[in-house]
C-alpha cells in the first residue's frame, strides 16, 4: 500500500515537473515570438520606405527609358546581397561586370577628352567624378533609393552604407544593359547618364609650386621663356592694393592672376596656365568605333604615350 502511494506520488511528482517544464517552454516560445514581433515592428518602424514592388523596378525600368525584356532583371539589380541572407538572386554578378565596362567607356573617354593629362592624373579624376560617391548621385538622380533591396549592417543606423550600395547598384544597371542590350547600348547610356555630369579636373591635378612648373613645362614643349607681365594695378601705395599679372611666352599670354602682391598675382598667373595647359578639353569627341571589338588602339594606329 504505501509502495503504490509512493509509486503515485512520484508519478505526480514527475508529471507535475514535466507540466511545469512544458508550460515554461510554451510561456518562453510565446515570450520569444512576441518579442521577435516587438523588435520587426520597431525595425520596420525604422524602415520608413515599404518593401519595393514589381510596380517600382517597371516604373524604374520605364523612367530611364530601358527595355530589358525580364521583369526580374531590374530586381536583380537593386538586391544587394546582404538582402535575405544571400538566397535571392542578387546583383553582385552584374556589378562586376558593370565596373569594368564603366572603367573601358570612362578611361577611354577621358583619354580621348584631356590630352595633356598624364596616366596618374587621369586615374585621379576618374576616382573623384566617376567613383563609389558619384555613381551613388547618379543613382539618387535614377530614384533607385526607393528600389533598394538591402540590410545595412546596423539596424539602429539603417542610412549607414546606402551610398556605397546605391553606387554598386549603378554598376550593376551598366552591367545589366551591356548584357542584355550589347555593348552600344551600355556606351551610349554612359555617356547619356555618366559622360554628361561635369568633371573637375582643376581638383585633382596637383601643383605645388607653379612657377617652376611652368618653366619646365615651356621648356619640354619648346616654348618661349614665360615672362610675367602687369596688366592693370590699382592702389599700389595703399593698405588694399590690387595686381593683375599675365604670363607670356613670346607674344600669346597664356596665363592670368591677380592679388593683392605681385608675387601672389604672377603665382596665381602660372597656376592659370598650367591648369589651361592640363585641363584642356578636346570638344566634340567621337568615339563610336566597332563595338564587337572593345580594344582602346585600332589596328591602323600604334599606341603612344600620353604626353605629360
């Protein structure tokens, strides 16, 4: 008898342990899922723009005049690979291509436009007028921000690393119309979109005492000795006084400063014509040679050095 009432107690006992062990896993996955649901709902707060649709990417498509013939394409192309863990199709195979077919289009471009930049020079201006920060102006200048599909790496900063999104997103666009409309089509919507924002090329050549500069530069082309010339003066013997100098090699000025010294303006007027020099735009360029052969040199031209 009180084996069987022990044998009962326990049984109790074990199914009292086993209710209670049952009912706080039940009351800890119910906790968990409240707050998972908490924590989506302040994320999505957060998240002001609602998750793209397939109207955005054929609104998107339509706004910049494409016609990829894939309603998915342009999904792909605005899903970041952060975006579901890496499970959908994402874009990064696009934007691989799509950097090299920017580089081929932009350095020949640039090539062909600034003749008197040197290799260095010329990287640099591609780095600042056609890098991550700009192509990402481009893509705001697209609306492609509303189409994103991406996770940045901090919910509590969800603004933190769009710009280097939306610019690989840009490159994966190039990479996108390359592929499925050729490489005429991808020339002529860089130039149409990229080609046609101003380049500042006075921001990145660098000079750092342009009096020698210049002279060595009129020596290298075989010019004349540059003579620094006052044009106009006003107030030479007061507290404000005003110099307008011109650099002169033989009879042409090439070069034009002002200050409030003579040092200051001839240093200002061999800066002005060594930037006129570098800086100096080929107009009208054309450059719309056999697209099935991407090679910058033709065949019945050698390759030369870029002169400096």
């Amino acid at each position: 008898m009180f084996s069987t009432a022990a044998t009962v107690m326990r049984g109790s006992r074990i199914g009292a342990k086993l209710f209670v062990t049952g009912g706080s896993r039940a009351a800890l996955s119910i906790g968990t899922a409240h707050k998972m649901a908490k924590e989506t709902g302040n994320a999505a707060g957060r998240r002001v723009v609602a998750e793209p649709g397939a109207t955005t990417f054929a609104a998107l498509e339509a706004r910049l005049n494409l016609t990829f013939g894939d309603s998915t394409l342009m999904e792909q192309v605005c899903t970041h690979k952060s975006y579901g863990q890496g499970r959908v199709a994402h874009n990064e195979r696009l934007e691989w291509i799509g950097k090299r077919v920017l580089n081929l289009y932009v350095g020949e471009h640039l090539l062909a436009t600034y003749p008197n930049l040197s290799p260095e020079a010329l990287q640099d201006v591609q780095h600042a007028s056609f890098g991550m920060s700009s192509l990402a102006e481009v893509g705001r200048h697209f609306g492609m921000q509303a189409a994103m599909r991406w996770e940045p790496v901090s919910r509590d900063a969800p603004g933190v690393g769009l710009t280097k999104v939306l610019g690989k997103a840009v490159q994966a666009l190039v990479g996108a119309v390359y592929q499925r409309q050729g490489a005429a089509a991808a020339r002529a919507f860089i130039a149409q979109h990229m080609l046609s924002r101003p380049v500042d090329v006075e921001a990145v050549v660098q000079i750092t005492n342009p009096r020698v500069m210049l002279v060595a530069l009129t020596r290298q082309k075989g010019m004349e000795f540059p003579v620094a010339r006052i044009l106009r003066e006003t107030g030479r013997f007061t507290s404000s006084p005003v110099f307008i100098v011109g650099v002169f090699c033989g009879t042409k000025m090439v070069g034009m400063g002002f200050g409030s010294s003579l040092k200051m303006a001839e240093h200002r007027a061999a800066k002005d014509a060594l930037l006129k020099h570098y800086a100096k735009e080929v107009k009208n360029i054309s450059l719309t040679g056999n697209e099935e052969d991407v090679s910058l040199f033709s065949q019945d031209s050698p390759a030369s050095a870029v002169p400096v």
